[in-house]
C-alpha cells in the first residue's frame, strides 16, 4: 500500500507516495541490454530497493523466493 506524504513533493507539485515495504523486484531483461541492466541496478540498490536484473524469467523467479 502507498502513503501520501503530505510534506514532500515531487517537481511537478504533486505528492510524493512511498511504499511501506517492497519485498523485492526482479525484472528479466533482454541479454542484449543487459549492460544498461546492471546500471539502472546499481542506482536502483545504491538507493536502498531490493532489485534483481537477469536475463532469463526463471533466474528472476529463483531469486525473488529466496528473497525473505
């Protein structure tokens, strides 16, 4: 569930919503792009979310069950 945050906002003005809990997400990307992959997950980890980036969906779904 999302909370509204009524102090912050984002540049357009509106509220900022924040995730009480993200367990985790894993996202299957084409190999081809996997090297920008590994870059948005960097940022994404760098900033404190559970992020997964692999190429096929099975590796994606082994990962996110052993997530706890």
């Amino acid at each position: 569930m999302l909370q509204k945050s009524s102090r912050q906002h984002s540049g357009s003005g509106l509220p900022v919503c924040f995730a009480k809990k993200v367990a985790g997400i894993a996202i299957a990307c084409n190999p081809a792009f996997i090297a920008d992959a590994r870059f948005f997950e960097n940022i994404v980890v760098s900033r404190g979310l559970i992020l997964g980036m692999f190429t096929d969906t099975e590796s994606a779904r082994s990962w996110l069950m052993g997530i706890k």
